[in-house]
C-alpha cells in the first residue's frame, strides 16, 4: 500500500484552556494557562498549524464536484430512489429551492474555509519568522479557492477582507458584487503566483502553477481571454507539468500527484467516518456514492449508485477514443467480463463514473469504507489547463493556431495518434475545443459551470431556467439571520 501524505486538521489545536481544580481560594487565582484566538499565533508553528487548518476544509469539497456533475447533462442523480438525498434529486432535476440542505453544505463548508484563512491574515503582522511569505501566499491561495468556488456557486457573496467574520456582520455586510469578488480573487492569486514556490513542499501545498492555473481560469470565467492567454502560457512555460502517456493511469493511485496533477485535494482512508459529519471524513466521500450498488468482484467496490453517467456522455466519444472506458464504466459489460455482480439503484443507466468509482484498497481502512476512500481529486491538471488556454486563445482570437495546438495535444494522448488533429478555425474551433473539454473532464464536477459560462446550459440541461439556474439560490437560513440585509438570487 502507498504511503497518504495529507494534511489533517488534527495536527491544529487552535484554541486551548486549561482548567484548574477547584478548591476555596479558586475565585483568587488565574487559569495556569490560557490560549485564546485573540493571542494565539505566538510562533512559526502557530501558522503552520493553522495553515493546515485552512487546508482540512477542501476535503469537504467533494460535494462541490459531485454536484458539479449531477447538476449538469453528464450525469442523473441515481441512489436507491427517487427520495435518497432528496436535496441531489432537486437538483438534478432543476427544481431546487432555498431549503436544500446540500446547497447549504456548500456555503458553510466553502466559507469555514474562508474563515479559516481570514483568521491567518487577521493576525498576519503580529510576528516576523522565516518563511512567513510562503505561509501567507498559500494562505492567500486557498482563499481565492474557496472564494471561487462560492462566486461560481452562489455568485454575489460577503467579503470582509483579511479578518473574520463575527455573528452580527450578516446584518450589515453587504453582498459584493461578482466583479468584486474576482477582484478579490485575484489579488489573492497575483500574490500567491508571485510568492509560492514552483514546487511543493509536501504534497496537496499550492505551488506558483496552481495559483496561476486558477488565476487564468478566473479571468476565463469573466471572458477576460487576453488576461487568461498571457496567465495560462506561463503556467505552461514553467515545464513543470506534462501529459502522462497513459490516461487511466492518472485516476489510479500510482497516479496520484504525478507529472499532470497541478493541485489535488489529498485524501486518506486511515481515518473512519460516519454520515453523522460528513465533512469531518478525511476520505473521498463522493466516491463511495459514486460506487455500484451491492457489487461484488473484482477491482472495484460497492457504493450507493448515485451520479450516473448518462447515455447521451456515454455515446458522445469518438471510436478509437481511449478515454471512454476509463471515464465510464459500463457495468453490463464488465459484469459479462469479469463474473461481477450488482444491484441497480434509482435512474440506472447502467453506466458509473469510473475515475471516481471505490477501488479494492487495504485492510488497514476504517470506518464506514463507503465514505473513507483515498481516492485523491486531481482538481486542477493540465489537460484542463491546455484545453482553458485553447478556449482563451480561440475566443478572443488572440492565436488559432495556439489553440490548436493545446487542443491537438490533448486528442492525440486520447487516441494514440496524429489521424484525430482539428484543423478548424473560427467558432468552429471553440465548439470543437469545448466538445474536448467535455470528454477529457467528464466525471470530474466541471461540466454545469463550463455550460453556464458559455451561455449553453439552458439548452442542454433538461429544466434549466434562464435567469435563475445560472447560480444557487443562498441557503434560507442565511436570508433569515441576515434580516433583510441579503436579498435572495432571482427567481428563488
């Protein structure tokens, strides 16, 4: 078994009070010692430790990718019926409101990361040590994640620049504006570029390529394509990152934080879990729900079936295109193959998604397997990166033959040859580049944002409303405690 580098929340006690035992005189004495958030960072390992509190909450964003799927055309809610997670249901369906206890795991996990990071920030200046601007520029890194991660899912959200929120502010912080909240963003990610290291301490640690692959893929989210270009040809000339030869082996283990990953999110099965909390798992959740249900045999384990590919993805590859049997798994086929058993679940297709599907793993895994897998989530790699910078250079007409190449090299690993080169132009040229995004990263939770920001999810997501379904609706309880202040996104 490979040995999980991760980083786990564990290793930060961020607040400690110590008591003392009572006795007649206890109203006379102070607590023999007492840390409070107020005067905690006191040294290097005080950062440290609280960095790595600031990375734990992106291993609850396994939520954010399965419904990135499930939301989109790629993939049906599935589980056991139509009443398992009623909350993937709505959405699948397009008929999710305010009350969607799902929606609401987004906004509160993605901002405890933000808190998380404005807590670092807040107290940035009040020692100097050694290494201080890498802690910070990953500090800063991680916020422009989680803060985009939550502009792409509710757009207009609260910013309080580098301290923490407080119960009250939801009164009288306005919403930002989108445009502010890029702005932020990438402030955030122009000083992470400009301060973190080309390579990684330790594995899952931003480095100078994740923060300038995200900041492209900011400017592209605004049709900034000039900006994104520039940003993304720089993440390409640092020579750092390479298309492995062998597609499939990028979901495996062997291929986890390899020559093609830019920023993975880290997980482990080591530690148990239970649906209790499920943010509190430092295993992949989305993968065990991804699973087959009641299956037996060979390679894989069982799951509860939900985010099931559909058809239409399954038939959308080429002959010849090697990515197919490693992004879907027919599971009629591999059960004919193999001797596989298994249990058909709510909406089957008889389809997964392979790349995100449990493997066999060892007996040293705990808890409830269905939710502790290892499986790492490669969230940003380079295929992604070249077909963004193809996307740039072709719709701001910036260099065709640029794009042309990005995306040539992308379908030559997928075919094995140079007989499946585009040669087109124009807006041909992005159609053709956009198709490729959808096959090379299908599975991986991009594909509902990539039809919103190309103006195409209303006529491919089945009951998506223009002017509504574009961002989620802020979770009721938010509108609520705010009193007034934030009004909710039209139409919900």
């Amino acid at each position: 078994m490979k040995k999980y580098t991760y980083i786990s929340i564990t290793a930060a006690a961020l607040f400690l009070l110590l008591t003392v035992s009572c006795n007649d005189d206890f109203v006379n004495r102070d607590p023999a010692y007492s840390i409070d958030s107020e005067n905690y960072f006191n040294s290097k390992t005080d950062y440290e430790n609280a960095l790595v509190a600031a990375y734990d909450p992106l291993q609850s964003s396994y939520v954010n990718v399965i419904l990135g799927e499930i939301a989109s055309d790629n993939t049906l809610a599935g589980g056991e019926s139509q009443t398992d997670v009623i909350g993937f249901q709505q959405i699948d369906d397009m008929i999710h409101t305010p009350i969607n206890s799902n929606i609401r795991d987004i906004w509160n996990w993605m901002f405890a990361g933000v808190s998380r990071t404005n807590y670092i920030l807040e107290f940035q200046n009040k020692i100097e040590f050694e290494g201080k601007k890498q802690i910070l520029a990953e500090t800063r890194f991680l916020r422009a994640y989680y803060h985009f991660e939550l502009v792409k899912w509710f757009g207009e959200i609260p910013l309080k620049g580098d301290t923490r929120f407080k119960i009250g502010d939801e009164k009288t912080i306005a919403r930002s504006s989108v445009a502010d909240v890029y702005a932020s963003i990438e402030a955030d990610l122009i000083y992470a570029s400009e301060n973190l290291n080309a390579t990684a301490s330790q594995n899952g640690r931003a480095t100078k390529g994740a923060a300038l692959s995200l900041l492209g893929k900011a400017y592209l989210f605004q049709n900034n394509f000039a900006k994104a270009a520039t940003t993304f040809d720089q993440v390409i000339a640092l020579q750092k990152y390479s298309l492995v030869a062998d597609y499939n082996s990028i979901f495996e283990a062997e291929g986890e934080n390899g020559a093609e990953s830019i920023f993975e999110v880290q997980y482990t099965d080591v530690e148990g879990a239970g649906f209790g909390c499920l943010q509190c798992s430092e295993g992949n959740v989305a993968v065990g729900f991804n699973g087959p249900r009641n299956y037996t045999g060979t390679v894989f384990t069982s799951g509860f079936s939900f985010n099931v590919p559909t058809a239409k993805i399954a038939n959308a590859f080429e002959v010849g295109d090697n990515r197919k049997d490693v992004a879907i798994l027919d599971i009629k086929d591999w059960a004919l193959k193999t001797g596989a058993t298994y249990g058909e679940g709510y909406e089957h297709t008889g389809f997964f998604n392979r790349k995100y599907i449990p493997r066999k793993r060892s007996a040293s895994a705990a808890g409830d397997l269905n939710l502790t897998n290892p499986n790492n989530y490669r969230a940003i790699r380079y295929a992604d990166v070249l077909l963004m910078a193809a996307e740039a250079n072709s719709k701001g007409n910036i260099d065709e033959a640029k794009a042309r190449d990005y995306l040539n090299q992308v379908r030559r690993r997928a075919f094995g040859d140079l007989n499946h080169d585009i040669t087109a132009s124009g807006p041909a040229l992005t159609d053709f580049i956009l198709a490729e995004r959808r096959l090379e990263l299908v599975g991986e939770g991009h594909r509902f944002f990539d039809l919103v920001r190309t103006g195409k999810a209303a006529q491919e997501i089945p009951g998506f409303t223009a002017g509504k379904n574009e961002v989620f609706p802020v979770p009721i309880e938010e509108i609520q405690f705010s009193n007034g202040n934030w009004k909710q996104n039209p139409n919900y």
